[in-house]
C-alpha cells in the first residue's frame, strides 16, 4: 500500500516498515522528495482485505 505524503503531496511513497496485528495494519514511510516521516495506522477490512 501506497500513501501520499501529508507535507509535500508527492504521491506513490511505499512504507519502510509494516506491522500488521489481526485487521490492523501500520505503516511506517519516509518522503523520497522532503524526507518527512509519518505514519499510517489501518483497519485492512475498510480495504476489503483480510488479515493475513
């Protein structure tokens, strides 16, 4: 999964880390454009995904 980054907009930026706990899934990216880092924190059934 793909997230564009909140402080410059460039889209298409791959997490550098995941953690999935049941239907839970974080992200962890970093901008390759500004380096800001952030985080995501999804519930996979709102993407129609199961849990692994």
């Amino acid at each position: 999964m793909t997230d564009t980054c909140p402080n410059c907009t460039r889209r298409g930026t791959a997490p550098i880390t995941e953690h999935q706990d049941g239907d839970q899934v974080s992200h962890l990216y970093r901008c390759a454009g500004c380096g800001h880092v952030w985080s995501t924190n999804r519930d996979l059934r709102f993407y129609g995904k199961e849990a692994a």
